[in-house]
C-alpha cells in the first residue's frame, strides 16, 4: 500500500512559496545596473548634444529649451508619484470590463518602484542637466565673462530655475495625489496604443 504524501503545514507551504517567488523575481541588482548603465549613457550624450548645438541657438530659443526641460521634469515627476501612490484595486475592475489600457496600466504598477526610480531620479536628474547647461549658455550670452553683472545673471538665473523646478514639482505633486488613478490610466492608455501600432507596423512590415 502506497504512503499518503506527508501533509505540510501551513507555515512550510507559505515557506516553500516565498522561496518560489523569490526565485522567480529577478534580482534588484539587475534593475540597478541597467538603469545607471542607462543613466550614464544619455546623460553623456545630452551633455554632448547641450555643448555643441545650445551655444549656438538663439537666445530666446534657448529659453524656450531651458522652461521645456523643467516642464519635462515637474510632469515626470507627476507620472512617478502617481504610480507610487495609486491603488491597483481600480485597474482590476476595469481589466475585468476590458477597458482598454487597464492591463497595461497593472503592469505599470507591478514594480512602481522602477518606474517611481526613472520618471522621478532619471529623467528629473537629466531635465536638471540640460536646464543647467541652457542657463549657462544664456548668462554667458547676456553677459561679459567675470563681469558682475554676468554673477548677478548666474545667481539670478540659478534660482529662478530652482524655483520654478521646486515649485512645479509641489503643484505637481498635489495634482498626482489627488488624480493617480486617473493619471495612471492615461499612462496605461499611451502604452496599450504604443503597442497596438507598434503591432500594426510591424504587420505592415511583414505583408
């Protein structure tokens, strides 16, 4: 007569579970190796493009780069916060009635720490860069080299840069609490028609 299996405990079959899960969840440091190795490479290569084509654009044009890029990092860092803070109880409802976008929105919140780490860290790191750089290029431009009215334009300029950084990101901020499950279903809305032209290019490509 055949032994019965032994029967686990519950504590063993959680156990043996989370073992699992681990082994299934791929390791932190890979995520963090790859996002340096990211970081690193457009970093280098916007400082390069900033130093070669800002200084000789126009100057207004240049302020227009220098709001761009502190607009891009105050709306990054809505798109981060949001998916830190939105709950996912929602999107389940919604992947249930197919609503499209509502899956690709539930993948976004899978790991909100990756995504929190690269709207927020990367792309805010990098929109500081370039905001810098343009500044530079515009006090240089304004003003004669080791003048004092060319460090009254530096410290004036850093700290209008700052502020308005500082202070977008707070308004941002209240908007991303107040609005992270809305914000969070555009995001999964962009993804799932991304990948449904992606799809249909690539069908075209074949045909």
């Amino acid at each position: 007569m055949d032994s019965e299996p032994p029967k686990l405990e519950p504590k063993d079959y959680i156990g043996r579970r989370t073992r699992k899960t681990r082994q299934m969840r791929p390791h932190p440091l890979r995520w963090v190796i790859k996002i340096v190795g990211w970081t690193f490479v457009i970093t280098i290569a916007l400082s390069l493009l900033s130093g070669t084509m800002i200084p000789r654009m126009h100057t207004g044009f240049a302020l227009l780069i220098l709001f761009f890029f502190v607009a891009v990092g105050v709306f990054f860092d809505i798109l981060g916060l949001s998916a830190a803070t939105a709950d996912t109880r929602p999107f389940h409802s919604m992947a249930a009635r197919r609503v499209p976008g509502a899956v690709q929105s539930l993948r976004l919140l899978r790991n909100p720490e990756k995504l929190t780490n690269f709207c927020n860290d990367v792309v805010g790191d990098i929109a500081g860069i370039i905001s810098g750089a343009t500044a530079s290029v515009i006090v240089t431009r304004l003003a004669h080299d080791g003048s004092a009215e060319m460090i009254f334009l530096q410290v004036l300029f850093s700290a209008v840069v700052s502020s308005l950084t500082v202070g977008g990101k707070a308004w941002g901020k209240a908007i991303a609490v107040r609005h992270n499950v809305y914000i969070v279903k555009q995001m999964g809305r962009a993804v799932y028609r991304a990948q449904k032209l992606k799809k249909r290019l690539s069908g075209e490509k074949k045909g």
